[in-house]
C-alpha cells in the first residue's frame, strides 16, 4: 500500500512509503469511511476490497509512516456486526462490513458512522446478502469502544 500527499505550495504529490518492508498495509478497497483525529492519526473502517465488503478497521500514524489493524473482516459469513447492549459500550462490539457509510468527527475526537451498504447483525450465514443500513455507531478513541447506545433501530 502506497499514500501520498498533496502540497498546495508546490502544487505536487508526494509518494509516501512505510519505513520498513515489513509493515502491515490495508488491502486494496475503495468507498471506505476515514477520519482525521485531533491525535493526528487517520483512521479508516469497512470499504469495498476484493473480498466484498469489509470491517476493516485501520489507524495510521504520519509520524511512523505505520498501520495499524485495529479489527475487523471479510466474507458474508463472517461480516455480521456485533450490535451488544443497547447503553453498553464495549470493546467487543463492532459494526458490519460495509461500504459508502457517512461518517464525520465531533469536537471530543469520537468517530461517528451511520448506514452504508453491507451487512447487519444477522447476516451470519453463506446465503447473507448486503443491504442498505441505518444503524448509527460511535467510536470513542480514547477507550477503543464503540457506542452502541446511540444506534437508530430500522423502521
């Protein structure tokens, strides 16, 4: 995996490679959400890779030039979200592979994430198929678990 830059000074890219040979890389995917934390670090869930969706869940530091893969899936048997507790945030609890979900940041650094296209809590099966989705999810950076209390029902 190759990133770049743009500077709009010199109106040029700049190729960005990790530091060793060794780094692990995100697969190649396209429609992923992507945040910039006040921390610095970038992060990135889900996409469309060659497996079909995913739940991907990466963070990168421009300061090491490293990823890190902080969770996540391919595969429609092993795409389904772990939806927990409605009120109880934990670290087990995680969104289904999805792809084009909107996403944003808040003024305290939380990760935000409602709908997309892919899968819900009960495509657990070979015969799964990918959906539109309303679900709404936050992600808190500083505990590493994800809200599940502020997640819409579909109606």
């Amino acid at each position: 995996m190759i990133s770049g830059s743009f500077h709009l000074k010199i109106y040029s890219w700049k190729e960005i490679k990790p530091k060793n040979n060794k780094s692990v890389v995100p697969a190649k995917c396209s429609k992923a959400s992507t945040w910039m934390h006040p921390s610095g670090l970038l992060y990135m869930f889900g996409g469309s890779c060659p497996g079909g969706p995913s739940s991907y869940f990466w963070s990168y530091s421009p300061g090491t030039l490293q990823w890190t893969k902080l969770s996540g899936t391919t595969g429609s048997t092993t795409c389904a979200g772990k939806y927990g507790k409605m009120g109880i945030a934990s670290i087990k609890n995680h969104p289904g592979c999805r792809v084009g979900a909107s996403y944003w940041i808040d003024r305290d650094g939380n990760l935000w994430m409602f709908g997309g296209s892919g899968f819900d809590n009960f495509s657990t099966t070979v015969f799964a198929t990918t959906g539109l989705l309303s679900d709404f999810w936050m992600y808190n950076a500083s505990s590493h678990q994800v809200d599940v209390d502020r997640r819409f029902k579909q109606g």
